[in-house]
C-alpha cells in the first residue's frame, strides 16, 4: 500500500507536464483552426457578395433591355410587333424573377449591404435613394415601374437609362473594391491575433515546464525520502511478521498442547465424515486408539439406532441446515457408542472448516453422564423440598404432626424408592431412659394380630422401647445407620416371626440444635443407601428436627396457655371476692359512718351547745371524715388496680376548676392561717376527666396545705410548656420533701416517713392521682421549692378547638337562705331505723315538708300509691325486695312514675353508681350523707315538683 502510494506520489508531475504539453498543441490546433476557419468564412462572404453583384448587374442589364423593349412597343403601332415584342418582355420578366429568387438566397448578407448602401457616397452623385433600395433589396418595383410606363405610355429617355446603368456599374464596382479592402484588413487582424496567441500558449507552455521541472525535482526529493523510510518501515514489517510468525507458532503448539490437554473430545472429518485427526480426551471418550478412528466414518461413534441418519445428517451439515434435533433420542439427549459396546449420553457442538485444501467438520464431544445425574439430584431435591413447604403449610394450619408426618412418610417413600418407613419422635422416660414413639408408620402387618395392633395403636403412635436393633443403635449412637444386608448385620437384633425381610436399611437420628429429638427409618431400597442418599436427605432431617421442636413449643404453650386461663381464672375469682368484700366493706362502713356523721352534722347545727360540745362534735366529724376517705382511697385504688377506672376525656375548664378547688379548701387553709392564692385566668380548656382532675387538684392542695406550718402559703401557677401542654404547679413553703425520699413519692401505702406523726393520711393519694394523670395522657412530677418547700405539677394537654360548655346544672348549688317549697311530702324507704332517724332530723329543720317513712320495701309501695308524694327517697339494699326491684314497681304505676326517685345508699362502688343511673334512678346519694349536699338535693328536686 505504502509503495503504490509512493509511485503514484513520483508519478504526477510527470502526468501534469505530459497533459500541459497536450493542451498547449490542442491551443495551437485551435488557434490555427480558428484562422482557417475565419478566412474560409471571409472567402465565402466575399463569393456571396461577389455573386449578389454578379445577379444585380444581370438584373439591372434585364431591366435596360425592358425598359428599351418598352420603348420599342411604344413605337411600333403593329399589333403584331408589339405582341412579339410582350412576349420578349414577359421572357425576360421570367428571368428577373429567377434572378431574384437567387438574391434571397444569398439574403444573409442583406443588412449589411443595406448599411454599406446608406453610408455609400455614390449617393452624392444625385440617383435616387428609392432606386437603390429597390435594387438592393430585389423588390419587384421594376416590373411594377414597367408596367406603369408601358401603360402610361411615358418612355423614359435614352439618356437616363445610359446615366442609370453608368452609374449601377460604378457602384458595384465600389461596392466589390471595399468588399475587397474589408476582407484584407480583416485577414491582417486575424493574422495578429493568431501571432498573439502562438506566443501566449509558447509562454504557458515555458511555465508549465517550469513548473514541472521543479515538481519534479521535489519529487525525486521526497521520493527519496520516502524510499529511506519505506525501506525503514519493510524493516518494521519483516520484524513484525517474523514476530507474528513465531508467535502463530507459539498459538499453534499451544492449541496443540490444549487439544490434547482437552478434557472434551475433538476430531476433525472430511465434508464426508470421515475422521482426519482427533485428540486424546476422544480417544479416552469412545475407547479407541487414534489409529482405530483415523479414515473411518463418525457414524461409528454412533448407536445402530442413529446410523441410519448419518447420510441426511451429513448432507444437512454441506448444506448448513443443520437441525441438532435430529441426532436426539426419545430422551432428549444425544448419544455416544462406546468401543466396548456401551451408550451414554454427551453433548456435540459442529462448526463448519473451510479453507483453501479441504472443506469438512470439526465436532467436540462432551461426556453429560454427570450431568444427567446432577440434574437428576436436582429434580429430586426439589420435589423433595416442594414436600417439606407442604408439610409445613400443612403443620401450621393443622398443628398437628401425625397428620403431616403421614404425608412426609409417603413422599420420602416415593422419592427414594423405599418400601418400608417410619417417622418417629425420641422421648424419656420417668427414668431417663431414651424410647421412639412413632409418628407415621408403614403398614407392615403380617397377620390377623399385627393388623389389629396396628390398627388399634398406629393412630396414637406406636412405642419401641427395645433398642436393640438397627434403629435402636442410631437411637443410641446418635449416628446415621446404613446397613444394605441387615441379616448379616451384627448390630441387628432380630426380627419377630413372620415379620416381612429387610434388604437394606437407613437409620437417621434427627436433631435440633445439638439435642436428638427424633429419627426416621427406610428400607428395601432395590439400590441399597449410601452416604450420597444421606446428603440428599439432609434438608428433610433439618426440617422435621424443626417440626418436632415447634410441635413441642405448641404443646408447652398450650400447657402454658391452660395455666395462664387457670391463674386468670383464679385471679378474676379473686378480684371478684376483693371486689364483694370491698363492696361489702364499703357498705357496711358507710352504714354506720352515716349515722355517725349524719347526727355528728345534725347536732353541729344546733346553736345551744357550748363550745367544748361544739369542739368534740368537730373532732367527731373530722374522724368521720378521714375515715370515709380512707374507704374512698383504698375503693380508688382498688378500681386503678383493676383497672375499671371509667374515664370521660372531654375539654374541661380550667378556670372553673380551680375556683371549685379554691372554696373547698379555703376554710381548711384559714383554720391554719395559711393564705391560699390562685392563678387569675381567662377561659382555658385542657382535656381531662372533670371529676378525676378536681379530685387529683384537691388531693394536691389538700397535701400542701397539711404538710405545712401554720400561717404558711400555699399558691397554684399555670404555664405553658410548650404550644399544646399547660403545666399547673401547686406550690408551699413548707418543710419539703428529703432529697432520699423522693424517689419514693408515689409509692401506695407509703408516707415517707410520717406514720408517727400527728398527721393523717393512708399514702394512697399521689399513687392514685399519678395513675390518674397518666390515664389522662398528662404527666406528674415534684421539684423541690426553693428555698424551701415543695412544688408539685402535672401536665395536661390543651384543647382550644372545642368550646367548653358547663355540664352541671347550677340549681345544684342553692343558697341555703332561698325559700323552700312549702306543703311538700317526701317518701323515705329505709330499713336501718338509725337512717330513718337521721334523715327525720335532717327534714324536721326544713320547714312545711312532710316526712313519710317506711322501713320495708312493700309498705312504702302502698305509702308511696295512697300518699303520692312529691319525692321518694329509696334505699338500695333491702330484706325481701332492692331498691332495684321497688323502682321498677314505681315506674309501671302511672300515678308514682312521675314522681322523682333518689337513691340513698351505702353501694358507693363506681359499678354502682354506673348502675343505679342506668336503673333510672334521678339522683344516686352515697352514705355518709353530706347533710347540706342531700338538702340542696331535696330542695332542687321539691322546687322542680312545685314549677310543673
């Protein structure tokens, strides 16, 4: 390539001076041509006017001798002259209009001439421009001008036909003379625009092979140059090819050595067939030697069966249609025929040869017995773990292994050809001694008694404890038991009369972790068991070990399961008897507590008593008091612990709240001198339980101001924590709390301390009320005040999205000085008389109110029928029929049922409280009665009997 390019690179300049000199003889030629060329046309210009001058001069002699002839007929008056001499006339009339006719065709030349004509100065002599134009032109003016003379008569005169004629003559002459002068002049021109040009191509030719020269010599320059480093560059090449050589050798000892390094067989045919080389692996392959194969056919490499292919199989490789199909069997896979005589699968890949000697095939050959049996394994395995996905599909819907460990049986039966099995579960005695309880087993009966056993314990599983056998040593061992003639195994312990031949055995323990919990048995494989059928097997014996393990957490949590509902059993029954004991304890305190206080409250009333009676009634209801809520806490408790607190989460308003904490507490505080102080606030709502948030608010208040020293503060700040959380801290500067006691704080029962003190308290109210802030979803804690004093808060969440609207009605709250309803009569149903007289006592200090008791259920229905009473008053727990039971009574008589029923009872329990309400009861009043409470009640319900 780089050669060709070089002699084509020398070559060009010569190409360039051969064609320049080429086109200089072609501009030569040209130059010469276009002289001939020029001259030949003046020549024949010259011929043409010469031979138009040449007609115009026969034209204008015609016209003389008609004009004479003309001039003859005028004058002979003989008919038969002038006839004659028409006739001469009309003779050379003819002439004239053939001359004419070969004027136009010499016309080209006519403009010309006309110019010539116009500028001619033989019109200075005098003759009429018309008579030259005619003449020029070869009109027929003549003719038509001989016409008019002939019948006009005028006969023109000798004179002017001789001028005429004379002067025609002179001006072709003229005519031909410059005619004559131009062609010269213009032959001298061409003559020098010829010499022009001859020097003009001489100079481009001197330039050209200047040029040339020059290009030639640069040329051979760098045709030199190049030739160095051609010669450079055969050197590069010989080296590289000498390089390529030694390495194509190289390749080709290498594909040498993998040829017969090969672990597949290749050979080499013909288009034919026939077998030209082959390498080691193949001979190993097929078992014949490189000679044995050499020259024959490939179709002995075949079985009988393909033979009979091998010419369509051959001509469909020539043609490259080739379909691999046809070389497979009904198995799929294509096979190979042995020297010995055996088939065997292998995998062939063809690729055509083509080259300049030889057209043929080159085959490699593999060997897939391997790999069938890879596949094989393969197969089985994962029909083996479709099996164990199943099974525990099965085992998790089911939970129960019998029933799944019969499927598995069957399917590892069917997939390792074994005739007989078991599946079974390791398990201990009371003595720690290792048996197999079976969990599926194959039906081995050989008589009536084995099939009735069978029958009768296979369900339930059966129990070997003998293990002095082939399973037994597994058992034992902990090992894998392989034993493919067991009548000759030492390790065999026998097997009972009739009992169906074992030709092979496997014995597998199963594990889970490091502990056996089970092992499984087959036997009468027709192809024995080995280590590979153990492998193949693995995932099966992992998997079971699994299910036994699940199975017996599944049992464990049942048992667990059974205990936890026998423990919660017991534990509802228990809560239930704490819960009636409560209930009872409850009522029968509250009993005598209103007696207690009821009468306490009653002679408080009476303004005759001295003042040391006044203190000791004080004391009394003071007692009373703690005393109810020690019954009130411990009930609290009690419901938190159980958890059937009842709680109403609703927007509650804060300011409100307070204010009610503030009048209840504010006498307290005066009698100790403590100054009470609360926040002023504007509406603010917090979600809450009403009742519970008043309760936990008093129980902070009330500790603040018993923990304090007389004439001491106690105060309540609100702030935000954060843009939804209020805080409220009640804060005193009292002692405090020890550093070391408060971790303590809210431990039930625990007084930090104070058991011996003079104060009172159970150490139940910061337990209850921390429960009841985290049911709010609020929380609580304690800071030391400083300097001193305690401070302690709760967080409740804000709600201002919700309106608070006050649900209590304010006829509650009656001023005592308001004027009663008078004439009233009130219905009391009680069967404790020392109830009936407190609450005699209580009514006599209302004035104009009727008081009707009755002390059992029945009488105080025909009281309540005969008197119809403007309010009953109805006691709960009753001999003989509740309170319940008597509500009813009075709600299906149309009389009574109008008349509003409140409930007086010792039931304070929130479950009967929930109760009673539901019962229909108008109002549910707990003993001890709160004497100015059941007054405004009484008063509330009698106003409400008086407005209808």
């Amino acid at each position: 390539m780089i050669k060709k390019t070089l002699l084509k690179f020398y070559e060009w300049p010569l190409v360039i001076a051969f064609s320049a000199t080429l086109l200089a003889v072609y501009g030569l030629y040209q130059v010469f041509e276009q002289g001939n060329q020029q001259e030949r046309q003046s020549w024949g210009q010259l011929s043409i006017e010469r031979n138009k001058l040449e007609t115009l001069t026969k034209i204008y002699d015609l016209r003389t001798q008609l004009k004479l002839l003309l001039k003859d007929a005028v004058v002979h008056d003989d008919k038969a002259e002038q006839r004659e001499i028409f006739n001469k006339i009309s003779q050379i009339r003819h002439k004239i209009v053939e001359e004419s006719a070969r004027i136009r065709r010499l016309a080209d030349q006519k403009e010309e001439l006309k110019i010539l004509v116009e500028h001619n100065q033989i019109l200075e002599k005098g003759l009429p421009k018309q008579f030259y134009y005619q003449s020029l032109l070869l009109d027929f003016d003549a003719i038509q001008e001989a016409k008019e003379v002939l019948y006009t008569e005028v006969i023109p005169t000798q004179d002017y036909a001789d001028g005429l004629l004379s002067s025609f003559h002179l001006l072709v002459g003229h005519s031909i003379e410059r005619l004559q002068q131009e062609h010269l002049a213009k032959k001298t021109e061409r003559n020098k625009n010829f010499k022009q040009q001859v020097w003009l191509v001489i100079i481009l030719v001197l330039v050209i092979s200047i040029l040339v020269i020059s290009l030639v010599s640069y040329s051979k320059r760098r045709l030199q140059s190049y030739t160095v480093e051609l010669e450079q560059e055969v050197k590069s090449r010989t080296f590289q090819l000498t390089e390529a050589k030694n390495e194509l050798q190289n390749s080709l000892a290498d594909l040498e050595s993998i040829l017969h390094a090969a672990p597949d067989g290749i050979l080499k045919t013909d288009k034919d067939g026939r077998i030209m080389e082959v390498n080691p692996a193949m001979e190993k392959l097929f078992g014949y030697s490189a000679e044995e194969l050499i020259g024959n056919n490939v179709a002995m490499l075949m079985p009988r069966a393909y033979r009979k292919y091998h010419r369509e199989i051959i001509h469909s490789l020539n043609a490259n249609s080739f379909d691999r199909t046809s070389l497979m069997g009904q198995d799929g896979r294509v096979k190979g025929l042995h020297k010995e005589g055996g088939v065997f699968p292998i995998e062939a890949a063809i690729g055509p040869i083509k080259d300049s000697n030889q057209d043929g095939f080159t085959i490699i050959i593999r060997d897939i017995t391997n790999n069938i049996h890879i596949e094989y394994k393969l197969k089985k395995q994962k029909e083996l773990l479709e099996t164990l996905w199943k099974a525990t599909n099965l085992f998790m819907v089911y939970k129960d292994l019998s029933e799944v460990a019969d499927y598995l049986l069957g399917r590892i039966l069917k997939l390792t050809k074994s005739e007989y099995g078991f599946i079974g579960e390791v398990l201990q005695d009371v003595d720690g001694r290792s048996y197999l309880k079976t969990h599926a087993l194959t039906n081995i009966a050989w008589n009536k008694e084995t099939r009735k056993f069978y029958d009768a314990n296979a369900p339930e599983g059966l129990e070997f404890r003998n293990l002095n056998t082939l399973f037994g040593h597994a058992i034992t061992t902990q090992r894998v038991v392989i034993s493919n003639d067991p009548k000759q195994d030492a390790r065999s312990g026998g097997l009972p009369e009739g009992h169906p031949d074992l030709n092979a055995f496997l014995g597998v323990p199963v594990f889970y972790g490091s502990k056996l919990v089970g092992m499984y048995g087959l036997a009468n494989r027709p192809e024995g068991y080995d280590d590979e059928m153990v492998e193949f097997l693995a995932s099966f014996t992992q998997n079971y070990g699994a299910l036994i393990y699940v199975k017996r957490m599944l049992s464990q949590q049942e048992e667990m399961h059974e205990e936890i509902l026998k423990e919660r059993n017991e534990a509802e029954k228990a809560s239930q008897a704490k819960s009636q004991f409560l209930s009872s304890m409850s009522h029968e305190l509250r009993t005598p507590l209103n007696a207690v206080l009821g009468f306490a409250q009653l002679l408080d009333m009476d303004e005759n008593l001295t003042a040391d009676q006044k203190d000791n009634i004080y004391e009394i209801v003071k007692a009373g008091n703690h005393l109810l809520d020690l019954i009130n806490d411990v009930l609290d408790l009690a419901k938190i612990e159980s958890g059937n607190v009842d709680l109403s989460i609703e927007p509650v308003g804060l300011k409100e709240v307070l204010e009610e904490c503030r009048n209840l507490m504010l006498p307290v505080a005066e009698n100790k001198g403590i100054s009470l102080d609360m926040p002023a606030l504007s509406e603010l709502y917090v979600r809450a339980d009403r009742v519970r948030l008043k309760q936990i608010l008093l129980n902070l208040l009330s500790n603040a101001v018993k923990y304090n020293d007389d004439h001491g503060q106690v105060w309540v700040e609100c702030a935000l924590q954060s843009e939804n959380t209020l805080r409220i801290s009640v804060k005193d500067n009292g002692v405090g709390v020890p550093e070391d006691k408060q971790s303590e704080l809210f431990q039930p029962f625990n007084r930090l301390g104070q058991e011996g003190g003079g104060i009172e308290g159970t150490g139940v109210g910061l337990s209850i009320t921390k429960t009841l802030i985290e049911l709010m979803g609020g929380e609580i804690g304690y800071q030391a005040n400083r300097p001193k004093g305690s401070c302690f808060f709760v967080e409740l969440h804000i709600d201002s999205c919700h309106p608070f609207e006050a649900d209590f009605d304010q006829t509650l709250l009656i001023d005592s000085d308001q004027e009663g309803a008078l004439g009233k009569t009130i219905l009391y149903i009680e069967d404790n008389p020392a109830n009936l007289k407190l609450v005699s006592h209580v009514l006599a200090k209302r004035d104009h109110t009727h008081l009707i008791t009755a002390h059992e259920p029945q009488l105080g229905i025909e009281l309540a029928k005969a008197n119809k009473p403007d309010l009953i008053l109805l006691d709960i727990n009753m001999p003989g029929m509740s309170g319940y039971e008597v509500l009813e009574v009075f709600k299906k008589d149309s009389e009574v049922s109008q008349v509003p029923v409140v409930a007086i009872t010792a039931n304070a329990m929130s479950h009967d409280i929930r109760r009673g309400k539901r019962a229909g009861f108008d109002d549910y009043l707990t003993k001890p009665l709160d004497v100015e409470n059941f007054l405004n009640v009484v008063e509330r319900y009698l106003t409400r009997t008086e407005a209808k």
